[in-house]
C-alpha cells in the first residue's frame, strides 16, 4: 500500500513537473506557429507573382516589387545588377507577348531554405522558367537557382532583392528536395 501511495505521488510530481516546464517552455512552439504563418504569408505571394508571369501582368509583376528593388543576373556571360524599373524594362516585352498569347510561360520553384521573421525573409531555392510559342515548341527552359530577400510593409510582402544565380542542370533541380510547388 505504501508503494501504491509513493508511486502515485511520485506520477503526480513528475507530472507537474512536466506541465510546468511544458508552458515554460512553448516559446519554440510559438515560433513554429509564427513561422507557419510567415510561409504561408510568402506562399500567397509566390502564387501572386508567378500568376502576374503566368498571365502576362505586367503591372501586377511591378507591384510586387519595393520600388527600390534590386535584380542580379549571375547567369550567363554578362553579370550584372540594375535596378528593379531596368529589370522590368528589359522583361516588358515577355510580358507583352504572354498576355496577347504568343506565348505561354510555366513556372515551377522549388525552396531549400525559407529564413526571415514577421518583417523579413530570404528565400532560397530554384525555378524552372519554360515558354512555348503557338505551336507548343518550347522556346526556352532555364532551370534558376535564386535568393529573394523580400520585407513585409503594410502587411503586404515585396521582394527588395532577386538574385538570379548561374543556370542549374536537371539533375541538381531534380536533387533539391522538393518542399513547395508554386
């Protein structure tokens, strides 16, 4: 009887024990919970801008953009960086035919690090950006390995940074772990 009653008080202690240091201890769990929210913030805004490609929007692609934006093209032979207004003049025309129809643009990224707070986020992953003409012949495939630094003003997201890295091979797009299809 005596063990009976010791080992309950032991179960009760150690169950006290465990709740007190379980609500001392939620603040990983809130993280988890505010970081869920965060990507799925971001989520809804890849969705956006890749709709805005997808669809030929030009001005909608613009908006979700700072106004102070900067893109790096790293691919290629000419490395440059210019301003996000630059970056638009030069992409306007793919917008243009996308929207008339003279093309059809697919999208696909892929992430494989998604850091930031409430504010603040780098994205990092790959896309695969591929177009067909009217006939359905592909008229580019560029598999991007790419960093966005994005900060959230008015509770809206816009990307402040795009770094366009050297083209991937199918094998290393292949490799990276799939965690999201936007």
């Amino acid at each position: 009887m005596n063990k009976n009653i010791l080992f309950s008080v032991i179960l009760l202690i150690v169950s006290v024990q465990t709740t007190i240091a379980t609500s001392k201890n939620d603040f990983p769990f809130n993280e988890i919970q505010k970081d869920s929210s965060r990507i799925a913030e971001l989520d809804r805004y890849w969705e956006r801008l890749n709709k805005t490609v997808i669809e030929g929007d030009f001005e909608g692609n613009k908006n979700c953009f700072h106004k102070d934006a900067v893109v790096v093209f790293a691919s290629g032979k000419n490395k440059i960086s210019v301003p996000i207004s630059k970056a638009l003049e030069y992409w306007k025309g793919g917008f243009k035919n996308t929207r008339e129809g003279k093309t059809k643009v697919n999208i696909e990224i892929r992430f494989s690090q998604r850091i930031g707070d409430e504010t603040t986020a780098h994205e990092t992953g790959m896309f695969i950006y591929s177009s067909t003409d009217t006939t359905t012949k592909i008229t580019n495939k560029f598999i991007i390995p790419f960093e966005m630094v994005l900060v959230k003003l008015d509770n809206q997201w816009f990307a402040l940074m795009e770094h366009q890295k050297p083209f991937a091979t199918q094998k290393e797009w292949d490799a990276l772990k799939r965690t999201s299809r936007i």
